[in-house]
C-alpha cells in the first residue's frame, strides 16, 4: 500500500550529508527519486576561528597542554561510540613513552549530559563543561581545543564536526556519517575505521604530534566554510528550486 500511494509522488529529497543519500538509495520505495546533497548551514559569525588563549581564559581552561574536546547531548548514547573513546585515550596515554608528547601535556575537555559517570574513568585530567545550552560556550570549547574527537558509530550528520571545523579545529572521527564528507586524513584531521578505536587512538596521537597546525587549522577552516556557509547553502537550494520549477 505505501508502494502504491507513495513511489510515484513527485518528491525529491535532499540529504545533509553523503550517508543520507546512500540510504535513500537502498530505499525500495524512493530510490529512484531525485536526492540532492545540501549541508546543513552554520553560522559563521559564531563558529569561527578565535584566539585561543582567550578562549582558554574565558573558559578557565590551561594553556601550555594539549586539549582535546569531546561531547555528546547524550554522552550513555550508544551511538555516540563513547566506550570506544575510552579504549582510544586508554590506548593514547599507553603509547606515550614512544612519542614526543608526556601524559601531564594533555588535558581533555568535555561536555554533555551525564559526564560525571565518565569523567571518573578518563586517563587524563579534565574540564566537565556539562550540558552546554547556547552556542557561544560551545564555540569557545572548540575553539579552545588542539582536536576534536567524535566517536560516533551512527549518525545521519554530525553537526559537531563541521561546527568544530568552521572553528579551525581538526576532527578525529570514525569514517561515519557525514565525517567523510569533510575529513582527510593530515589536512583537516583524520578518519579512522568505523568502530577500530586504535585506529581511533593513532589519528588523535598524529594530530597531538603534528608540527604544522596552524595550516591544519587554517585548512580545516577553508574545508568546512566552503560547504556549510549559510550563503553557499542557500545558493544551494535556489539552484535546486529552480531545477524543479523548469522541470515542472
């Protein structure tokens, strides 16, 4: 019955990131449906390259570490790949003695609902932010940050990756989602395999160890800017509108 009222509407889809167009694709109703990729627009004026020893001062946060940023709406979220994370910074702090980098220089920023249950298990000192409600804190959080870790294992489209992204920060995520889409590995950040986490640990020890972050960051900028600046995603749509009325 969906198949009969529903296959032959005059619907196109689009999809916020690469993930969602590969599943419409396996859709046995919709896949023959027109999908446009269109990224979820972010604002510029607050995700944004900052000076990040103001953001670490306003956030209290120490200066001469190391910090990697984390977080979750919902950090028990199954999804959001937390005890993967864990076996990573484990496996992180397990490999120092054969890197540059000594377990005291790293600090680790989180943030999200139910923290406190994790915190206790973290391998390194901490900052839990907890549930940040406004988007200039979580700004200030990546823009504070050397790295931002998601170890998400399924989601449609992260919103915190590009966000971290437009804020200069590189990503270390699992090649899930939308990750994939913005993420090279040594430009931008790394992807590592989906739920592999010393595949997951490697990608944060090359990015703690990387000698040219400024041009990572400034890179992982450019990246992110280019496909979700609310102007490059109107233009988006207005092309797509278009198409659809000409067609009509």
């Amino acid at each position: 019955r969906k198949k009969e009222y529903l296959a032959d509407l005059p619907i196109c889809f689009v999809a916020p990131t690469s993930w969602g167009s590969e599943k419409l694709a396996l859709s046995s109703l919709f896949r023959h449906h027109r999908c446009e990729k269109i990224p979820y627009p972010i604002d510029p004026l607050t995700f944004r390259p900052f000076e990040q020893r103001i953001a670490r001062d306003l956030l209290h946060l120490p200066q001469n570490t190391k910090i990697i940023f984390f977080g979750a709406t919902y950090l028990e979220d199954k999804r959001k790949g937390m005890p993967f994370l864990l076996d990573a910074l484990a496996e992180v702090h397990a490999r120092f003695s054969l890197t540059k980098i000594l377990p005291d220089q790293v600090f680790l920023l989180v943030a999200g609902l139910n923290g406190h249950q994790l915190v206790p298990r973290l391998p390194f000192t901490c900052k839990y932010l907890g549930q940040l409600n406004d988007d200039l804190t979580l700004a200030l959080a990546y823009q504070a940050a050397d790295i931002f870790v998601c170890p998400s294992v399924e989601d449609a489209g992260h919103m915190m990756i590009p966000e971290a992204m437009m804020c200069g920060t590189p990503v270390v995520a699992f090649h899930a989602g939308g990750a994939p889409d913005l993420i090279t590995n040594g430009e931008n950040g790394y992807l590592a395999k989906l739920g592999d986490a010393a595949d997951l640990a490697l990608g944060i020890l090359r990015l703690l160890e990387a000698d040219n972050e400024l041009a990572i960051r400034g890179t992982t900028h450019i990246i992110a800017s280019k496909a979700h600046l609310p102007s490059q995603v109107a233009k988006q749509y207005s092309m797509l509108f278009s198409s659809l009325i000409a067609n009509d």
